[in-house]
C-alpha cells in the first residue's frame, strides 16, 4: 500500500516528486488489476467469496490511499501545475469505487436471476425507461 | 457471432437511477458490445468485466463503471 499518507509534508511535494508517487499509484492499481477474475466467484460456497472480499478490501485500501494523495496535490492542480499521471489516477479511483459498489452477493444474485429467467429484453428495457422519462 | 442481450432485475432497477441521458447511453454501449462481443476480455468462468465512461452532458459529471456479462 502506498507510503505517501505516511510521510509528512507531503502538501510540499514538488510536481516531480508528486509525479513517483502517483505513477506508484498507478502501478499498484496495475499490479491489483491482474486479479480482477477473483473479483466475482461462481457462488457464495467455498473460499471464493473468502478471496474476492480479500481482493475488495485491497481495493478499498488502495482507493482510500490514491484519493489522500490525490487530495494533497489538489491545490497544485487547481494552480494547473501539470502533474503527469494525475488524470490517469482520478480516472482510475473512479473505476476503482465503481467497482466496489458491486458486491460479489449481488453478482451471485443476479446469475441466480437470470438462472430463473427473470430478465427483460433491451428493447423492453428501453420501452420502460423512455415511457418513465416522458419520451 | 452477436449475443442477444438480456437485463436481469437488478440491473434495470440500477439503470433507473441514472439520468435519462446516461440510460440511454448505457443501453447503447451495452448493443454495441453484444453486437461485438471479441470487445470482451472473457474469463475462465465464461464471464467479462467491460469499462464504460459517458460523460453525462446534462450534470458535467464523468461517470465510470463495469457491468458483467455472462456470455
């Protein structure tokens, strides 16, 4: 997990300082990417689901850490000094958080959803939502 | 090869509580992929795991998420 929160004066960073540690960031979301099959086990039995929460909690760590660090180089985004990668790790926190917000439960769920065929069509989807928006 | 593309509950209920703008764009990138499914990274279980960003023009928010597909 990252360093950076540890350390102090961390406001003080220089846009190249700041640069390694968001490329560190960008890194370990990298290195945590290559798990993603893990994300979803097939069922809530057996050590599947004991290893995805794992995994999540990982995700949380990292996110909470990248978003810190985030939060300490946003006087100097806000002042437009260019820090390389910065984008890149709003992006990434992003769809880290998204992530996060769907559970393996609710995955489990909803293949045992579709396992009953409780399912709707796009078509019939796009029907229902444009009727709901007045279209 | 195309899949015809199925919603369980759940994920239209999701979908209800996005604007009506970003539904439609949803609905639109999740065509697109049925359409084209080698756009997948297909895991071992036979399921994939796709980004998708839309900017929501209406609130100017960048919106990021994944939505599963069985395949």
């Amino acid at each position: 997990m990252l360093a950076a929160h540890t350390l102090p004066n961390l406001p003080d960073l220089t846009a190249e300082q700041a640069e390694y540690w968001v490329a560190a960031a960008l890194a370990e979301a990298k290195a945590l990417r290559q798990h993603d099959d893990r994300l979803y086990p097939p069922d809530g039995d057996g050590s599947g689901l004991a290893s995805a929460q794992q995994l999540r909690a990982a995700w949380q760590r990292w996110a909470d850490d990248a978003e810190a660090l985030l939060e300490q180089l946003r006087p100097k985004l806000r002042l437009k000094v260019h820090v390389i990668g910065a984008l890149d790790l709003d992006y990434a926190i992003g769809r880290a958080r998204a992530m996060l917000t769907l559970t393996p439960e609710a995955v489990i769920f909803s293949r045992e959803q579709m396992r009953r065929g409780s399912v709707q069509s796009a078509e019939e989807v796009r029907r229902e939502l444009r009727a709901a928006a007045g279209k | 090869m195309s899949y015809a593309l199925r919603l369980v509950n759940d994920a239209v209920a999701q979908l209800r509580t996005l604007d009506a703008g970003l539904q439609e764009d949803v609905l639109d990138e999740l065509d697109a992929v049925a359409a084209v499914p080698s756009r997948l990274r297909v895991d071992a279980l036979g399921e994939a795991v796709h980004d998708f960003d839309a900017m929501s023009l209406r609130c100017g928010t960048l919106f990021s998420f994944g939505f599963t597909a069985t395949t």
